[in-house]
DNA sequence: AAGCCGGGGCA
DNA sequence: TGCCCAGGCTT
C-alpha cells in the first residue's frame, strides 16, 4: 500500500476497533450527549484511566444538566478537584446553566450552537455530535493528531495554524460516512494504546503499511515538539494559620489565574513577614511561628517556589467578615475545591499541628517564636 | 525534569 | 491571528 486514501483508511481502522478497540468505557455504556459531554471534556486534559473514577463520581453527583446547572459552583469544584484545569469546571457548569436557559434542558445537537457554549470547542462539540448523536463530524484530539501527523508525515508543530489547518482538513476527508462513532473512537483508542508517543506499536498497528513515517522510519519525529522555553521561577509563602481546635484558614481565590475559585491558605510576598502580616491585614494574634521546608511547583508556564509557614493562634478566632475566607477541618476541609497540592498539604499539617499540641499538653508551653520574614531553620 | 493536552482570553 | 495561560499525570 502506497499510502491511505480516503477510500481505505477507515476500513483499515474500523476493522481493527472491532478487534481491538475500547468498547465498555463508562461514558460508552450509556453515550448520552451529557455523558459524553463530561467525558470529553475530563479528557482534554487527562488520560482514560485517571478520568474513569472522576467521571464516575462526576455523573454520580451530577447525573444531568439540570442537576449540574442547580449545583452551587463550589460543589462542583470539589467534585472536580483533582483534575486541575479548574477553569473547564466553571464553563461545565456555566455551559450547563446556559444550555438549561437557551435550550429547553438539553445540549443542542448542532455544532454552532455547542461551540458557542464555554468550554466546548470544535473537537469537544464535534465528539458529541457524533459519538452521541452519530452526526458525520470529524475530530481532532491529540491522539488524532498523533496518529495523522504520522500517517501522512505532516511535518511541523501542531499548534500552529497551519499544521491545525491540514491535520482538519485530513481528518475531515478521511471521516467516513457511516460508523462515525466507532470510526472516531477507534483514531482516538489507536493513539492512545497503539499510536502512542513514546514506545509506539507499530508492528500490531493497521495503519503501518501506508504510514509515511513508519516508511520513512521516522515514527519518532511526527509530530514535531513543541518548541520549548525556559520557565520563570516566582517565590510565595502560604500560610497555614491554625487555631487552637485545629482549624485551618482558607480563602477563596479569584477565578482567574492559577487555582481559580479553589480555597487556598493566604498567599503572601515571599518577603513578607508572616506573624506581622497576620496581625496587621487579619488582626489575628499569634503564639508560635514555623518555617517548613520549601517546595516547588510546576506549572506550564512557570514554577513556583512556596514555603509554608505554620502559625498558631493564641486564642480561637472570630470568623472573618468576608464570605471568601473559612475555617477547615485540614483533614475533611468539606464542600470545597483544594487543589491536589495543597489539600496534602493541610494532611501534612495536620501532623505537625497536633505534634505541637501533644508537646504542649505534656508542658513544653513556650512559645518557639521564630522570627519570621528572617531565615528559616532549614539545612 | 520535561512533555502533554483543547479551549479561553487578549492584544 | 498569534500568542499566553493552566495542573496533574506519564515518561
């Protein structure tokens, strides 16, 4: 074979799906358009199997539109947290809220009229027409592109408009006009469990006769990278300021920008002195002072280094005006979105916490004020 | 430690 | 239109 066509590509593809495909994943059990709406949206950012258990959990709790448009945004945060890409859980719900209003209680079955709902884009709305509704709508997904860009030696970075250009335009051609569902499904489990990027399996792929690059021996090479860059390194302290029962304070965050709308301990300058801080913006008094040991994050875009700071509070503290800021249980802080960092964050806390008050109750009552804003005791 | 991922937002 | 952004996971 010279090379697919759009005559023999799918076929080729088809009969391996029947064979060796995914077929009792749990959004294909019942593929309604909000089932696959959630899944597809889950796996923009994340692989199959990290996805099964949210999605579980996700459906469980929110089992329809309706449902998901009544929720309190905050409950579907918690019930996302752990995903990350936070963002993708406000437009779930907006989108959800939308679809309620505009729609009669239903996602359109149009692909305008998805796309124009936030969070779904052409991919996104092009897998639930034709994975739910079996509409003709081709889609391009990383895995997609792998398996193209591969097949046909598409040379170049796939994020830059003209590589998205022919990777549609050969996903739209080579889009069969029945069996879409499965015929989708099977590019998306062919990248996934065959095509994969590292370690592909090429001596079992039925996509190898005609493959460009496998011909080219080239696999390794399709698609290009992207081009990389050095990440910037930014400092923060997050504080972990307990009261005496224990409690934890956490303040929600604004909704853009990292961890939007997550709760989180108060984020402050990294040369700023937290038992001075805490008095002065919070007015809350403070007994006793640790550094803990720096850690880094990273982010696409960046990292961050945070250092915790422990901080005591000599006496129990009003709850703060302002309906941003609680007080949590850090081991079951509740209803709220932590993000994975800092929820085993507050589980290491809590370790330290009661450690502090155990050595209290046995008599060590001194106050080991560190001074903070100095050098931490950290070797 | 570096790559990955689909869509939103902004200049 | 072309950048930049986000976060937990795999490799």
């Amino acid at each position: 074979m010279s090379s697919w066509t759009h005559r023999t590509f799918a076929p080729a593809l088809l009969a391996w799906f029947a064979r060796h495909g995914r077929h009792d994943l749990p959004w294909q059990r019942d593929p309604t358009p909000y089932r696959v709406w959630i899944s597809e949206v889950m796996l923009q950012q994340t692989q199959v199997a990290v996805v099964i258990p949210y999605f579980e959990r996700f459906v469980t709790h929110f089992p329809d539109l309706a449902t998901l448009a009544a929720a309190p945004l905050d409950e579907v945060l918690h019930v996302w947290s752990g995903l990350g890409y936070y963002a993708r859980a406000r437009h779930l719900h907006q989108a959800a809220q939308q679809a309620c209003h505009a729609h009669g209680g239903h996602l359109p079955a149009d692909r305008a009229q998805l796309q124009a709902l936030p969070g779904i884009g052409r991919s996104t709305a092009a897998a639930i027409l034709s994975l739910a509704h079996g509409q003709r709508q081709a889609i391009l997904d990383g895995n997609c592109k792998r398996v193209l860009a591969r097949c046909f030696a598409v040379p170049g970075w796939p994020g830059t408009a003209p590589v998205q250009r022919q990777l549609w335009d050969l996903a739209e051609r080579l889009t069969p006009l029945a069996a879409v569902a499965d015929y989708n499904q099977a590019m998306m489990d062919l990248g996934a469990t065959c095509c994969t990027r590292a370690q592909p399996g090429c001596d079992r792929c039925p996509l190898a006769a005609g493959c460009q690059a496998y011909r080219q021996g080239r696999v390794a090479d399709y698609p290009a990278a992207r081009p990389r860059r050095r990440l910037p390194v930014r400092q923060t302290r997050l504080l972990l300021i307990a009261d005496p029962s224990g409690a934890v304070l956490l303040q929600r965050r604004p909704p853009a920008g990292i961890w939007g709308g997550l709760y989180v301990p108060p984020v402050i300058a990294a040369d700023a002195d937290p038992a001075a801080w805490c008095r002065e913006q919070l007015g809350l008094p403070i007994r006793r002072v640790e550094m803990l040991p720096l850690r880094r994050h990273s982010f696409t875009h960046f990292q961050l280094d945070i250092e915790p700071v422990a901080l005591w509070l000599t006496a129990a503290a009003a709850s703060i005006g302002d309906s941003d800021w609680c007080w949590a249980d850090p081991r079951h802080p509740g209803r709220l979105g932590l993000p994975t960092p800092i929820k085993a964050l507050l589980i290491e806390f809590h370790g330290i916490s009661s450690q502090v008050s155990a050595n209290r109750s046995i008599g060590d009552c001194t106050t080991t004020a560190n001074r903070a804003g100095g050098s931490a005791h950290r070797s």
